[in-house]
C-alpha cells in the first residue's frame, strides 16, 4: 500500500512541475499576398496625347489587411499592374472586407494599335484608335 502511495505521489509531484511555455510566434511578420480583383475597365480620355486608364474593383482582405501601393511595368504594347495586400500574419481580425476601387493612370504613350492589361490574374485586351 505505501508503494502505491508513494507512485502517486510522485507522480502527482511531477505534474506540479514548471510548465514549459511554446515558443513564441514573431508578431511582426507580415503577409503579402495579391488582392482579389473583381473587374477591370479601360478608359481612354480624349486627349492629346492619349491617356489610359484602369479603373480596377476588387476586395484588399479583412479588417487588417491594407493595400500596398500599385506596382505598375510595361513591356512593349502589354501594361501590368500589381496590386498587393499586407496583413500581420498571426493577427486575428474582423471578417469586414475592404473593397479596393480605384482610376489607374497607366504610365507610357498609347500610340493606335492593340494592347493588353493584366492586373493581377485578369487580363484584359483593348485598342487605342487615333
């Protein structure tokens, strides 16, 4: 009977011992990722010299995600445009989407021809008649 007595205690006595805490998540990092674009409009002014636009719907993220500013490059008659959002990666947020509705200026002469836009996956074709 005082073996068993004794196991328990010492088992008991074990269990009281400092816990071990996990190791703690870095509350700094940040994830990046593309925001979701819904649509994407062309809209050439009537000006000289021609101006082109994108006006680009879609959604950033939840409460903590924030948009980072647009990335824009162009090769040859194709314009792409990277619209990018950043979140804390352990926050906890609210479920609130924040839409992302903007006029993108796109930077370069719009000589006539065809071109092509891609913002993010959407790709979208138009011409510019003179």
């Amino acid at each position: 009977m005082k073996w068993i007595f004794l196991a328990t205690w010492i088992v008991l006595m074990s269990a009281c011992g400092p816990a071990i805490a996990p190791a703690p998540v870095p509350t700094d990092q940040l994830l990046i990722s593309p925001i979701q674009i819904d649509s994407v409009e062309v809209l050439i002014a009537e000006s000289f010299p021609v101006q082109v636009f994108a006006h680009v719907r879609g959604i950033v993220g939840d409460g903590c995600s924030e948009a980072l500013p647009v990335q824009q490059t162009r090769a040859g008659n194709t314009i792409t445009i990277v619209i990018n959002r950043q979140r804390p990666a352990q926050a906890i947020c609210t479920q609130i989407a924040k839409v992302f509705d903007q006029n993108i200026r796109l930077v370069g002469d719009f000589p006539p021809g065809e071109y092509v836009l891609k913002v993010n996956a959407v790709e979208k074709k138009f011409r510019v008649d003179q």
